[in-house]
C-alpha cells in the first residue's frame, strides 16, 4: 500500500513537469517574433541627405560632395527597402559615382577615393520636357523648398517702365572755353587776376602789358588825328580819314579796348602799359603768367570758361542703342545734392563706342547758372522714355545659360522645369519677356542657381544612363 502511494506521487511529479516544461517551450515560441522584430529594427539605419541632392545619401554626417551644403538626417531606411524594386518602391538603373557622373557602374561599388558609388533612380534620369539644352526638370519636396530658401514670382502682364539709369560725368562746353592771347610781343608789369578759379566779368582787366609795338601803334594813331587837323583840301582829309581808320583798326585787332581808344583820342596822351581785358565772363580755369613775364606773339596767359552751361556726359551700353535717342529726357542727381534734380535734353549721341569701356556718350546740357554743378563730378542720369505693355518678370530669375538666357518654371507638384527665354527692355529690377513663358506661369527668383546646378546633374545623369 505505501509502494502504491509512492507511485502516484511520482506520476503526478513527472506530469507536473512535463506541463511546466510545455508552458515554457509556448512562452519562448511567443517571444520570438519579438525578437526579430527587435534586430529588424536595429538592422533600420540613420540615413543623411543633401537637400539640395537628393541621391546623396550617407550612414554618417558631413558635407555633400557636390555642393558642399550639409546633410540633413533622414527618417530610418532599411537596407532591403533601398534597394527593394517591389510595386511602389523605386527601381534602381545604375550607380553612379557621387564626384563624376559619366563614371556607372550596374552594382554597387567604390570609387578611387574609398566613396560609395550613388544608386540612380529611373525617375531621376528623365529631362521632363525641358527646353533647354544640358538641363533637366527637376522634382524638389516642399521641404527642401523651404530649406533651400526657393520663392517664385508670376509672369505679369503689365506696364513696363521705359525709365533706365546709368553714370555720367559733369564736363565744361568746349564751346564755353575762350583762351586770351597776344597778338604783339611784350612785357607783363601787373597781374589782376592771380589764382585759377578766379571769376572775372566781361571787360574787366586780367593784366597789362608793355609793348613798344604798341607804343608805336598808339603814336601813329595820334599823328594821324593831328594831320587831319592840319589841312584842310578835301583831298588830303579824305587820305587823313583814311589814315586814322588803319591806326584805329590796327589798335583794335591788337585787343586794346574800345574805352582805352577813345580815352587816347581825347586825352592825346600815349600809355605805356595798355591794360588786357577779359572777353568773356566765366571762370578762370588756366594762368600761364606772372608779373615781369615776356609774352611772345600767339602766348595765351589767361583761360576763361563760361560755366553757366555744362555738359554731362552719360555712358551707355551697347544693348541700350534702341533706348537712346535725341530729344530724350534726362534727370541728373549728385551724392553731393541728395535733395536737387537737374532737368536736361539730349542732344547728341556719339556714334563712336568706346573700345575699352564698350560704351557710347550721350551728351546733356544742363543750366548751371548757380554753378552747383563743378566739373569732373560724378552724376547718376535717369532717362525718362515712354512705357509700353509687356509680360515682366523679376530680373533675379533670369540665368545666363551659354547660348543665351533661361528661367526655371513651376509646373506643379514640386516640379521645375528649365526655359530659354528672350528678353526685351529692362526697367530697374523688372525685365520684359519677348518669348518662353505665359502669363500667370511661376518662375523661380531665389536658390534658382542650386536649382540649375541640380538641373545640370541631372542632365548629365541622364546622358550617362543613355550611355549605358
């Protein structure tokens, strides 16, 4: 009886251990899942990106390779979801090197430089209708947009201001300029005006000058008034006449002034040093004498510039030919007189370009009566044509491409597409666009040279794909 005990004791051991041993198997069967669930999430690895260059992608940070811009971080992408080509994942053409696109490769590999080579994706290698040559569409995410700083601007129909502005600079009216000479040699004993920039009025006295020629002429002039008061036939007055109007003359063409004559005639009496007038009003703008100077015959000691009119001389560039025309008017302002405008015309356009400037002068001639404006000062000249309606675009969207000029256009869902445009006139910081775009269409003002940059890579991503 106690054997029996003792056997079921042992049955009921053994079961009680079978079913613990089931139990445990079922919970460790349950947790494997978990598990692999764990080491699938650890095989997930932290992916960086250009933003700018989408295909550049690292397990690390650092600085693209292209652009040099920073990665960003990307959400976790597992090794089999790369280079998975299952339904709505991206099918991978070829690898291509991250620093020479022509350099592919159909499996993945490293370059010279110990760089993995870069998966291309077929949506990557199609133009997208691009009408430009080397360029291609290009898909940025509304992220990056902002990242990057893009903005656009529509394409307007509107007037566009004929007004355009260039540099000029204030010069004297050669026309103005009066140099005085001698026409006799002689002696400087007084100098009246002693510094240039000097203002002297019409007739007013600049030097006086001994000349024995004038001596003699003023002596001939006096014989012959006193011959004609000595006879009294009238054919001998008719010859004395004659005689006084030669020394006369003579005296004239020699510069003595009209008072001084007069004065010689009245007074008999002969002056030593006959006083030079200036002949015009102006400023002094050049002295070549001092006092006990000798003067020879053709000598100019004195240059008197009238500046009660000036010129401003504008430079304009070739592409501003069809703008610049006589007749047009012209607004100048100096740093000088923030708050002052000076009015003018053109009035003549120099048919000659500069071969070292590559530009043309165009000449304005502007009052100066209160000679504010000084020459050798710098003007900005502001024209003023007429406006006309144009489509316009901000000039920040405009690229210079290598046979001409393109823009970058939104068609939609983070696309943009290259376009060759040509230009018209340009106002300020609006340009006319002759063909390429429509109105309302949205063209790319800010970040559109990283977009050409990206359009070029892609370009060429797709040239080597057709290669291959």
């Amino acid at each position: 009886m106690n054997s029996r005990k003792v056997s079921w004791i042992w049955l009921v051991i053994v079961v009680a251990l079978l079913s613990l041993g089931l139990n445990v198997w079922l919970i460790t069967d349950n947790r494997t899942p978990n598990r692999t669930a764990v080491s699938s999430a650890q095989a997930v690895k932290e992916s960086y990106t250009c933003p700018m260059h989408p295909t550049i992608i690292q397990d690390h940070p650092g600085d693209c390779p292209l652009c040099g811009m920073k990665l960003i971080k990307m959400d976790g992408v597992s090794n089999a979801q790369e280079t998975s080509t299952g339904k709505g994942e991206k099918k991978i053409l070829f690898y291509r090197s991250p620093m020479d696109p022509r350099q592919t490769s159909p499996a993945p590999r490293k370059d010279e430089m110990g760089m993995d080579y870069i998966p291309v994706y077929e949506s990557e290698t199609t133009g997208g209708g691009s009408t430009v040559a080397n360029r291609a569409e290009v898909t940025i995410d509304p992220s990056r947009q902002q990242l990057i700083g893009l903005r656009t601007a529509p394409v307007t129909h509107s007037e566009l201001s004929a007004k355009w502005r260039t540099v000029g600079r204030v010069q004297t009216d050669p026309t103005k300029v009066r140099r005085v000479n001698v026409k006799v040699t002689g002696y400087v004993e007084r100098i009246h005006v002693n510094f240039i920039g000097q203002p002297v009025k019409r007739g007013e006295p600049l030097f006086t000058l001994y000349s024995p020629e004038l001596l003699t002429a003023q002596r001939e002039y006096l014989l012959a008034l006193n011959k004609r008061e000595s006879y009294s036939e009238n054919g001998a007055a008719v010859r004395d006449s004659m005689m006084i109007v030669a020394a006369r003359q003579k005296l004239k063409l020699w510069d003595v002034s009209e008072s001084q004559i007069n004065r010689l005639e009245e007074t008999g009496e002969i002056v030593k040093a006959l006083t030079i007038v200036s002949p015009v009003t102006g400023i002094v703008t050049a002295k070549n004498i001092v006092e006990g100077s000798t003067l020879n015959m053709g000598d100019t000691p004195y240059e008197v510039t009238d500046l009660s009119m000036v010129w401003v001389l504008a430079d304009a560039y070739q592409t501003d030919a069809a703008r610049a025309k006589v007749g047009l008017e012209a607004e100048i302002s100096l740093a000088s007189l923030p708050n002052h405008t000076y009015s003018g015309i053109v009035d003549f356009i120099d048919p000659v370009l500069d071969p070292v400037s590559r530009t043309y002068k165009i000449r304005i001639n502007i009052n100066n009566t209160n000679l504010e404006l000084k020459p050798e000062m710098f003007a900005e000249v502001l024209f003023q044509g007429s406006a006309h309606e144009a489509l316009i675009i901000p000039a920040d969207a405009i690229i210079p491409s290598g046979r001409g000029n393109m823009v970058f256009v939104a068609v939609g869902d983070g696309k943009f597409q290259p376009r060759s445009v040509i230009l018209g006139e340009k106002s300020g910081d609006q340009v006319e666009v002759l063909e390429g775009v429509r109105e309302g269409e949205l063209v790319v003002t800010r970040a559109n040279f990283l977009i050409d940059s990206e359009s070029s890579l892609r370009a060429a991503l797709s040239a080597a794909g057709g290669a291959e």
